[in-house]
C-alpha cells in the first residue's frame, strides 16, 4: 500500500542484502526456486498441503493493501505476536514469547512487556523492545496501516534489562492495549534496510519468530513453502513442511478429490461450492469469516464530494444489492451482509445500523438532488457551468474484489448521468499515496453538515470514491477511530500523522465520542448509537460484505478447525497432524 515505484526490485534487494531469509543453515534466499513437490499423494505424512486462492506478493500484514488470506496465514505461522486471539475472541497471552504484559502505572498509563529470555529471531538475533518500538514507530506514522488508533496514543517505548523489558506510556488509558504489538517485525534487520517499512515482506520474510520458517517463496509456480523452524524456541510442530498452493477453484476441487491437496482455504463461487459439497464426507466444510469488510468510501477530500448533497446523490445512486451479488459470487459471504460501519456481521455484538433505503437506486431523489446542486442533465449526462459532473473511482487492481466491484460501481454511477472513471492502481499505490491526502473538517453537527472545507490547505484528493477493505479484526473502539476519527498530532508532537482515515473523514462534533469510547470512558454500544446515524446521514460509508472462505478439510488430516474467530484456520497448524493414505 505504500508508494514505491520499484517496490519488487527494492523487496529481492532486502532479501539479496541481507542473506537471512531463512531460518535453519544453510540460508537460502527466500526467494530461491522451490524443490520440486511430487503433485500425487506424498509419501511423507509431514507435509500437508494447502489449495489458496493466491500466493501474490506483499506479505506485511499490518497494510491494508495485503489484506489477505495468505498474508494473514504467513503472519500468524512465522511472526511473533505478544497476544493471540483465543478460542472466545478475547486476547490471550502467548507466553511462549511473553513472560508478562500488564498494566504497572495509572499516571501515565504504563505498559509493561517483559519478553521470554530464550524469544529470538531466526538469525539468532533476541527478539526486544526494539522490535516493539520499530512496529510502534511506523504504525503512528505511515499510510494505510492496520487499526493505527492505538499506536497512536503511544507517547514511548524504553527498554530494560538489556531489552528483555519494554516499558510503554500512553497519552492517556487506553483498554485495548492487548490488541497491539502482533506479527512483530524484525527491527534489526529492516531498520536500515533498503526499501525499510515500506519495503518490509513486499517479496520474502528476512526472519521469523514463530514456530514456521519460510523455505521459499515461487510466485511463477504459485507456491509459498513453509518449513518447521529448528531455530524456533517453543513446541516443535507436527508437520514438517506446509504447502501453500495456487490453483483456480476447479483445480483446487480436483486436488482435494485425488488427495493431491490434504486441505483448502479458498472463497468459491457458488458453483464450486456444490462440487465441493458433493466430495461428500471425504471433506469437510467449514466457513471462515475473515477480518475485513469490503466498503465503498464517498471522501470529503474530493473537490466534488465535499459536497454533502453531491454524497447523498451518489449514494442513491447505487445498487448495493447488485454489488453484493457480484461480489459474493454465491460464495460464503453471501450471508454475511454488512449493514454496520463499525462492527462486521460475525463479530459479537455485531447490530445493523443501516437506515432504510439506503443501497436501493432513487432516480427521482438523485435529478432533485443535483438539480438543487446547479446541475443540468444534457444528452445523458449532469454538466454545471459547462463541465461534466466526473467522478474518479479508486480500487486496488491487484485484489479481488475491489477491482471487479470498482467496474460494476462505475456502470451505476453512467446509468445515473454521472461522468465515471476507474484509476488503474496497486494497492500499494492506493494506500500509500493516493489516499493519504487531505483530511477534510465537517463542522460540528450530527445532523445536516454544511459543505465541508478543506483546513489544511492541501491539493484536493484525486480519488472521490474508493472501493477498499476495512479491517475489523482488533479492539472496535480502535476500528471506530480508524475508520472515522479525525487526524490529530502525536502525543509527543514530533512527527505529523498521514490523513486520519481512507475517507479523510473528520467531524469535530462526533469527535469526543469517539475519543471517549477508546479510552474507555464509555461503552462501544452508547457511542456507536451516537456516532452511526450521523455518518449515515452524512453519507461518508457505504459498507457491503465481509469476506469469507471455505475452510475445506481432508479426512486424513486431524486438529483442524475454522481457528479463533476472525483469525482462521492457520493458527492451530503447529498442531496438525497428517496420516498418509495407503
């Protein structure tokens, strides 16, 4: 998600500099040619395999451009996390890397991390507090991260005890600290690093802390290899080696049928979904929910859109029905509409806020609207003052299915009169540097805001409508001050922050609710009754579905399930077991 023209080249240079992408001797690099894998019923009842939908490149899970089942699975088996999510949804403590993390002191509000003394990279390296510090350092600062809110009430991170302790103060309480410091990253080696945060796993993985290694990583095979980490501190793994393996839905169906694939985690369509119904109890079947909802943002930064009653024609301009079907595909996410802007369908507490209406096309609402605007329609088209109305839409192209809805969205907007264009971009790209701009101030009102006004003084938003994930996987207040909050400075005034949110959304009036929910002063429930119906009525949002997959399981394989929620199957691989067909 991050602007870097040659991101690839600068990801191999990491790997090709630093000759440590691997974690057992001798080091290959990560992204050496992969050992061939005999395609029919291995032998060997330590290696399992593994259909996915895709093994493409940028593997750094705390960006929102690789949001994926697969840089979630790598981040869970070969990244060291300070909490793990447990079988309930609440944070556990994984003290294989933790000897203890606990609040210590009200005033500042303290943290303090005391890390296992035998914790340490692949390269031999201790895991420490600066791998804490690194993570808390980029998360407050750079573009399109994950759930930022938190780290951003960090004022700092001091080591002890040779860095075996880290001490971390808050600007103020802040409740969902256990969500913090997960897939911690090696400092050491991406500090001076080529390409640094910005370049951080976009190809390999220069180190792991976890209890899996990566071997080798083939984009031309589509194939990812995971290795046991011998270097690895805590419980051995069952499995030897994992698999990860690029196939269409139908190839994917026909390995789990000749036992060429032992397991699968893919989003199928509807069709595949009844032939992997009809392998019958060979395999079983589980829905995932993932920790993103597919959204569509109307930004206050464009030019065109800080225009609320240019927002409330667009949004009734669109079919959220027909998005969703398309996007769904007949898949496992098609009962997993999304009808809140905080919390996603499967999450505890989840309550839809969706007014009535709101996704179903209003033709005649949307001429009185840009009537009311100044616009005319001319041959088809809403033109003012002799210029088309023209939207530009941004989506992620090399992730589905932001692209595909990105066309269909844009069809819409042409059948209402709108001009509509697609910006070709990465997701890198989209994150990085294109929505990262100026974060428009609705004034006070929960109400009807008046047209927004731009207090920075910074060049408008090239993007007015962006087809983008949000992540809803960490503690919601901190998704709620993701998503909607407004862009303040640093609790220690050093760095300025990147815009506060995808939509460059701020409205001071909703402000201390979303404040007061994330130190928590109050409950999630009061603030979201008070802060959805006004981003509702400002039409900053429009959420669709959240993605699923289908965790599709062979009969030879044990200890296999559907994982925490949110967190999915990849987080018990250290336990699968695999016993070997004769």
């Amino acid at each position: 998600m991050r602007g870097r023209p040659a991101l690839l080249a600068l990801g191999a240079a990491v790997c090709a500099l630093l000759t440590a992408c691997t974690d057992s001797p001798p080091p290959p690099l990560v992204n050496a040619p992969s050992t061939s894998v005999t395609p029919t019923h291995p032998a060997d009842p330590t290696q399992l395999v593994v259909g996915v939908d895709s093994v493409k490149g940028g593997f750094n899970p705390h960006l929102l451009a690789n949001q994926t089942t697969v840089t979630r699975a790598l981040g869970e088996l070969v990244l060291p996390s300070v909490f793990h999510t447990g079988p309930d949804g609440s944070p556990r403590l994984d003290t294989t890397l933790m000897a203890s993390a606990e609040v210590t002191k009200a005033d500042p509000y303290t943290v303090t991390y005391t890390i296992q003394p035998q914790a340490a990279w692949g390269d031999g390296a201790p895991i420490a507090a600066e791998d804490l510090a690194y993570l808390w350092q980029n998360m407050r600062s750079q573009p399109g991260v994950v759930d930022p809110a938190g780290y951003r009430l960090i004022t700092g991170v001091s080591a002890r005890d040779g860095g075996r302790v880290a001490d971390v103060t808050f600007s103020q309480p802040y409740p969902g600290w256990r969500t913090l410091f997960n897939d911690l990253l090696p400092a050491h080696v991406l500090k001076d690093a080529p390409g640094g945060w910005a370049g951080a796993l976009s190809e390999a993985f220069p180190a792991a802390g976890g209890p899996f290694s990566i071997r080798s990583i083939d984009p031309e095979r589509g194939e990812i290899v995971l290795q046991r980490n011998d270097r690895y501190w805590g419980p051995s793994t069952k499995l030897q080696q994992i698999i990860l393996r690029q196939a269409a839905p139908a190839d994917v169906y026909n390995a789990l049928k000749a036992g060429d694939d032992q397991l699968a985690v893919i989003n199928p369509s509807d069709s595949t979904m009844r032939a992997l119904n009809e392998l019958g109890k060979t395999v079983a079947l589980t829905t995932v929910p993932n920790p993103v909802v597919v959204q569509i943002l109307l930004r206050q930064t464009s030019s065109k859109l800080s225009d609320p009653t240019l927002r409330a024609a667009v949004f009734d301009s669109i079919d959220r029905d027909a998005l969703i079907a398309l996007g769904t595909n007949g898949g496992p996410s098609v009962s997993m509409h999304a009808d809140s802007l905080v919390m996603a369908p499967s999450q505890p507490g989840y309550k839809p806020s969706i007014p009535a209406g709101v996704g179903t096309p209003h033709p005649d609402t949307v001429n009185q609207l840009l009537t009311q605007a100044g616009y005319t329609k001319t041959n088809g088209t809403w033109v003012r003052d002799g210029v088309p109305l023209n939207l530009v839409i941004g989506a992620p192209n090399d992730r589905e299915p932001y692209a595909q809805l990105a066309g269909v969205l844009q069809q819409q907007l042409v059948a209402a009169g709108f001009g509509a264009t697609i910006m070709n971009t990465s997701g890198d790209q989209l994150f990085g540097q294109v929505l990262p701009t100026t974060t428009t101030t609705t004034p006070p009102t929960t109400t009807s805001a008046s047209q927004a006004t731009d207090q920075t003084g910074d060049a408008a938003s090239t993007v007015d409508i962006a087809v983008v994930p949000q992540a809803v996987g960490g503690d919601p207040a901190s998704v709620l001050a993701a998503s909607f909050g407004c862009r303040g400075a640093l609790p220690d005034g050093t760095t300025a922050l990147p815009a506060a949110n995808p939509a460059g959304f701020c409205d001071h009036g909703l402000q201390p609710t979303v404040d007061t929910a994330l130190s928590g002063g109050m409950p999630l429930d009061t603030a979201l009754a008070t802060v959805e119906p006004s981003l509702w009525q400002q039409h900053v949002a429009m959420p669709l579905f959240q993605l699923s997959d289908v965790l599709a399981t062979g009969s030879d394989i044990t200890g296999v399930n559907g994982g925490p929620p949110l967190v999915g199957p990849f987080a018990g691989a250290p336990t699968w077991r695999r016993s070997v067909r004769r």
